[in-house]
C-alpha cells in the first residue's frame, strides 16, 4: 500500500485467502471489502494516517497490541466472518514502510490464518473441560457418602457442565416400571423442570432395553441460523458392564441442542452412574448376605466354632459358649483351640487338613466329651473340616451338638408318648367297660320282665347276657393285668411241644363248633428246654384264638377253613412257633394298628387287649415277634423264644 | 300296626336289650348288626324311628348316619344314637368329615350314653312315635 492508501501489491497467498485476485485489488483501496462489510480503515490505512495508540486500539479493541519485532508495527488476532465460508481467524502485523530519511513511504500487511490453530485450541478447552467433568463426576460418584448424595453431586456436575435446566434419573424397579429417585434441587422446585414429550415413559423404556441414548426436542429449531425455541431433552440410558437397564437419566436443556460431543460424553457419564449403583448394590449384597450369616452363626443351635489358620479361634457362637462355658470374649483371638478342644477333635480336623479331600469337605459326625471351663464332661457330636481357599487352608470349623440336650428331649419326648398311651387306654377302657355295663342293664332288664310276666324264656336270655358280661368283664381285667403288671418270666424246664399241644386241645372245640380244623405240625428235634411256660402259653392262646376268628370273620364260606400251629428249632437254642391261618388276612390299615391299645376288628368280641399282651409277654421274654398276612388269603404269627437246654443235655 | 323301630348294634346283647324295650313299650323291633345291614334294612322296611350304635364293624354308625340325614328319602326319620362313646366325640367326627367335603348333616335328634336305663330309653322312644 502506498502512501495514497493504493494497493500495490496483493500476492498469491492473499489471493487464496480472500477469494480476491490480484488486477481485482492492486491500484484500488478497496483492501477492506474482502474482510469488512462496509468500508472502514485497515491496520494498514491507520498506520499510514499515523494514528495515536488510542484510534487503533479503539478500532480493534483489546486484540491489537504494538509489535515486539517491528517498531511502529502492530500486531492483532481478529476473527473475520466474511472469509471464507462461516468466517476466519486471522493473524496479521501491519508495519510502516519508511525511506531512506524515515519518511512513511507505505504501509505493509501480513496475513496469517490460524482459523485451524484456533479450532485446535478451542476443541482443546472444550477437551478439557470435558476431562474435568468428568472428573468431578467420577469424584463425586466415588465420594465415601451414601449412593443418593453420590449421585446428586454427579448430577449437580452434569447440569454445570451442560447448563442444563434439570437432570434427573428414573431407575428401573423389579416391576418393569421406572421410579424417579435421583434428581437435581431445581427439578424438585416448582417452575423449573419441564414435562417431557407425552411419550416420555415409553421412550424411558425404549432407552433402557437398547441401551441407546434419544433426544427429543420440543418446540420449534432453525436449522439455518441454528437456534431453537423450546426445550431439548437428553434420555441416557444407565447401564454397567454385567447390569444393563438400571435405569434411564433425562437431561433437560431449555434452549440449544445437545451436541455428538456432548452426548457422547453423557453416554460415558450413564456408564460410569451405572457401574457405581451395581457396585452399591454388589456392596449391599455382600454386606447383607454377611450379616444374614453372622445372625446364622449366632443364633445355630449348635456349637460353632472358627478358626484362622494358626489356630485362633475367629468365631465362637452362643451355642459354644453354652456347650463350652467359656464367653466368646474369652476365646476370640486370646486361645488356641488346641487348649480347650479334646484330643479326638484336633486329630480329626488334622488329619482332615492332610487328605487329598474335596475342599471343605466335612468329617463325619463323630461322638466324643469335652471338658467345659467347669471342668465338667460333656457329651457331644461333632463334624469338622478344614476351610481352603484355592488350596490353601484358611483355617477350621467344627460343630458341637450338645448331647446333653438331645438326651433330654428324647426323654421328654418317651415321657410325653407314654402319656399319650395311658389316655388312649384309659378312654378306650372306659368304651369297653360301659358295653359291657349295658351289658349288665340289659340282662338284668331283661330278668325283670321275665319275673314280672313269669316269662322263663325272657329270664333265661336276661340271665345268659348277665353271665356274658361276667366273662368279659373277667377277660378285660385279666388282659388288663396281664399288660399292667410288670412281670419277670418264671424259667423252668418244660417242653414246648407240650404247650403247644395243649392249646390246641383247649381250643379244639370252640374251632370244631365253626367248622375250622386245627392242624399241629410239631418238630421231632424239640426237646425239653428252660423257658416261662406260662408265657408260651398265653401267647399261643391268644393267637391260635385270633387265628380261629379269622376263620370264623372270613366271609369265602367255600374255604376248608384251618389254623395251623408249627413248632420247630432255630440255631441259637432259639424255639419257634407259627400260628397259620387261611382266614380273612389284613388290610395294611389293620397291620398297622395292630400292636395299638383297644384296636379291635372283633367287636364286642376282643378287648383289643390281646395282642398288646402278647407283645409285651414275648418281649419280657426277650423273644421276637412277626406276622406275615395277606387280605383274603390268611395270616401267620412267628413267634420265637430264646431257650437254655437243662445242664444235663447240655453238649460237652 | 304298631311303629317299626330299627335298632342298629354289632352287640347281640344290646340288640337283645333294646328289642325288648321296644317290645315291652308296644313297638315292633326290627335288627340290624352293622351299619352296612341298618342301610339296607332302613330303606326296605322305612322304620318311624332309629337306635344308632356308633362303633361298628363294617360300616360305622358314623356313616350309617350321615347317609341317612343326606338321603331325601330317609332323613325324616328320627335317630337316636345310642353309644359307649360320647356326644362331644360324636359331634366332633361328624364335624371332621363335613371339613373334609361331606355335605354337612344335622345333630341327631337324641344321644343316650351307654348304659342306659330302660325307663329313659322307653321316654325318648315316645317323644318321636306319640
């Protein structure tokens, strides 16, 4: 530029920067048009009119500055919209061309264009503040306060950064529906916070299943000169590594749009919220499930304890304190459960820590005493084994059961059973007794008409039934005492053939009176032996007469109805008798009730008495009995007696 | 004719009893030893009245008499229970059953414990046939 303000040259590199060629601009003083507007003086005009510092620092504000290389040059970075396309920053130094006497002769202009050092810088800043966010949020989510104020203070960063209107967070609930729990003060104040679009809690949905951030814009947006009107809402998704669909974060802009950067940033934000709930949750998880054991621990009925792998006792519960006397203060990392567990103890877990066993794997219940800090014996069961950890041993636990206890309650529980069986009895003898009592009524009801009416007939039959009662009234006392009194068999040498026989006979005539014959079977190798006859001999009676009843209860009429009575000799001086019917047989309803008090399938007939004595009888006898019945098809009572041979035929 | 009156009991001296106070009191007894039997003869002969026993072989006079009070043909037909075992046990066995799904029944008209006197029996027996 000449002293005249006249270009006189303008070089390639302006050319390219203004989009103005050089014969365009050399020999006018139109240097402004490419960069303003309307005209106005260049760096270059101002320094050829020698204007102060002041004009120039009016005219380009605080940008401009003198040059620090060239005296009376100026230096300034300006942003020109009109280049280019969306405009360009520029670099540029003017200095005055002086001759040879230091007269300005000209002016000069230099140009530079730092639009993309510019972009740089400022992607840079954004970068960073970027980068500082996101550490603040990190910081917060990682502050040691409980996950709600955590989470505020990330959503309090989040709304800063983005000049947010509202942030807020619904989380997913086990019910498939979402739950706002974490939002930021001014959501929660009226006024501020906006509704979302209607569909919002389908698109809250949405983003949780595919994990992928939406934005919904309400009101009008200009794509031309890229302002909005209304708000904008962010919906990211929440969601860590292994948990997906946590949760979903709304963020609210009330003007401008969300940028790539900005989202993509939120996205990397949602990630991070979302791994420090499931971390939170991992954390109640592993704190409950913990305390849930230490309650488990405390409150077991047996004896636990723990120990580290040195022998110190880490765990000592209630039950242990109860079984082993000793406080749990005592113990706890002050003894070595060496001192205090019996000998049999150590030696189990030991050798359980040697074996090549499954880890943690148990030893089997195992019965033995402790000594208690009174110096008492216990008696106790218990199982050990040896705590590993990737094959190293972490320690020892064992459980105690207090033998004490158990054997108080198997007493209690014999005790509470007999109870039971005295009220059975006592409420099935007073059934039996007030039939037979009716009995009694009826006969002598029955004697009373007969001698009112001189009826022989009525008379006799009254007299029959009070002869009836009698005998049951004699039976029922007989059973009774028979069950009631302890007794101890009267051993003497008799021969159970004889016995056997002699039931037989007895009861020939009642079974011949109902068609049933009774069959002996007895062996050759029986001979006289040391027993209690009169046990044998009830038992068999009452068997052989169950057997002839049920003959005489079978309904198969056709049957050629027998009861036969086996002997014989078992190994082991052992004298056998069966008693085989083909009668009735029983229902497995009946086998069950069998041996129960006052269970009769007879009716008036039984005292339901019979059996139970003969149990006991054989029992005292320390004998066995068994029965083998088939429905319809008959019955077979085993019984087998222990018996001495006498001195005399003794082998050897 | 003079009024039927079944009386249902496994015990023939019971039977024998009961009959001839019956009898003694101007009605005609009819027997049955078993709840199976009291059924089949309660429907052919339609007693005007019932002497139940309880605890039968066979079927029970539980049974017997929850048939009876279901049975539209029968339940007009008064029963009097007569029993070894008391009203309370009696109710109580009648009540499990109606808890198991049985349609529920009403309480016997009357319930005598055993041993009974001929002279009560003979005044409960005429309250339903007078």
């Amino acid at each position: 530029m000449n002293r005249d303000h006249i270009i006189t040259h303008w070089n390639q590199a302006m050319e390219k920067l203004t989009g103005h060629s050089s014969p365009e601009m050399v020999g006018t003083n139109r240097q402004w048009a490419p960069f303003w507007e309307s005209e106005r003086p260049s760096m270059g005009d101002l320094i050829l009119e020698q204007r102060s510092d002041h004009e120039i620092w009016n005219l380009y504000g605080g940008r401009c500055k003198n040059s620090e290389m060239i005296e009376g040059g100026y230096e300034a970075e300006v942003f020109f919209p009109k280049l280019g396309h969306g405009g360009r920053w520029c670099w540029f130094t003017a200095a005055p061309l002086k001759s040879a006497d230091g007269s300005v002769i000209g002016a000069i202009e230099t140009l530079l264009d730092t639009t993309a050092i510019k972009r740089a810088q400022e992607e840079q800043r954004l970068r960073n503040r970027e980068l500082t966010t996101l550490c603040s949020i990190y910081t917060a989510l990682n502050a040691p306060t409980t996950l709600q104020e955590r989470i505020g203070g990330a959503v309090l960063e989040i709304r800063d950064f983005l000049g947010a209107e509202s942030v807020c967070l619904y989380m997913a609930e086990d019910t498939g529906r979402f739950d706002l729990r974490y939002f930021n003060a001014c959501y929660a104040e009226p006024g501020y916070g906006q509704a979302g679009p209607a569909e919002e809690p389908g698109i809250i949905k949405q983003v949780s299943k595919t994990d992928k951030p939406q934005v919904h814009h309400l009101g009008t947006h200009d794509a031309v000169n890229g302002k909005t009107e209304g708000p904008t809402f962010a919906y990211i998704p929440i969601s860590a590594k292994d948990t997906q669909g946590i949760g979903v974060m709304r963020i609210e802009k009330e003007s401008g749009l969300f940028s790539a950067e900005e989202l993509h940033l939120l996205d990397l934000i949602g990630n991070r919220i979302g791994a420090t709930i499931e971390n939170a949750m991992l954390h109640d998880e592993v704190m409950r499930k913990s305390k849930f054991q230490f309650k488990l621990i405390k409150s077991a009925n047996e004896g636990i304890i723990a120990t580290d792998e040195k022998w110190q006792t880490v765990i000592f519960n209630p039950a242990a304190e109860r079984i082993f006397g000793y406080s749990a203060q005592d113990v706890l990392g002050r003894k070595d459960v060496r001192d205090y567990l019996p000998q049999l103890v150590q030696e189990t877990l030991l050798s359980n820590s040697e074996a090549v066993l499954d880890a943690n794997e148990s030893s089997p219940w195992t019965e033995t005493e402790i000594t208690a800090s009174t110096g008492e014996s216990i008696p106790v069961r218990f199982s050990g084994s040896v705590l590993r950890e990737n094959k190293k041993n972490m320690g020892t636990v064992s459980f105690f059961q207090d033998l004490r206890e158990i054997k108080r309650l198997e007493r209690d529980l014999l005790n509470s059973e007999r109870l039971a069986a005295v009220g059975q009895t006592v409420a099935g003898m007073a059934h039996c007794i007030k039939n037979i009592l009716h009995g009694f009524k009826g006969g002598s009801y029955l004697v009373d008409v007969g001698l009112d009416r001189d009826n022989t007939e009525k008379l006799r039959t009254g007299w029959a039934m009070i002869q009836r009662n009698i005998t049951r009234t004699s039976d029922l006392v007989m059973d009774l005492l028979s069950y009631s009194k302890e007794r101890e068999p009267e051993f003497e040498v008799c021969d159970p053939n004889a016995i056997a026989d002699d039931v037989c006979e007895l009861l020939d005539g009642v079974a011949h009176d109902h068609d049933v014959q009774v069959v002996k079977e007895f062996s050759d190798a029986i001979v006289p032996v040391i027993m209690d006859p009169r046990t044998v001999h009830r038992c068999l009676m009452n068997l052989v007469t169950n057997a002839i009843d049920a003959c005489i209860f079978d309904p198969g009429a056709d049957k050629v109805h027998q009861v036969t009575v086996v002997t014989s000799r078992e190994a082991g001086e052992i004298i056998r008798f069966d008693v085989r019917d083909n009668g009735s047989g029983m229902s497995q309803e009946v086998k069950d009730k069998l041996f129960s008090s006052f269970f009769s399938t007879k009716g008036v007939k039984g005292t339901g008495l019979g059996l139970l004595v003969t149990s006991k009888l054989v029992e005292e006898h320390k004998g066995s009995i068994d029965v083998i019945s088939t429905e319809g098809e008959g019955t077979t009572f085993i019984l087998r007696f222990p018996a001495r041979l006498p001195e005399a035929d003794r082998p050897g | 004719m003079s009024k039927k009156v079944l009386i249902v009991d496994d015990d023939p001296d019971v039977r024998i009893f009961n009959a001839t106070v019956v009898e003694e009191n101007g009605y005609t007894p009819i027997e049955a030893a078993n709840g199976e039997d009291g059924l089949k003869v309660l429907k052919k002969e339609m007693p005007d009245l019932v002497l139940l026993d309880v605890l039968m072989p066979k079927q029970s006079g539980i049974r017997l008499y929850r048939e009876l009070k279901t049975d539209k043909t029968l339940l007009g037909i008064p029963v009097i229970i007569l029993s070894g075992i008391a009203k309370r046990t009696f109710l109580r066995s009648q009540k499990a059953l109606t808890e198991f799904g049985d349609k529920p029944v009403p309480e016997p008209e009357s319930y005598l414990e055993k041993p009974v006197e001929p002279e009560d029996l003979a005044k409960e027996m005429k309250k339903y046939l007078e």
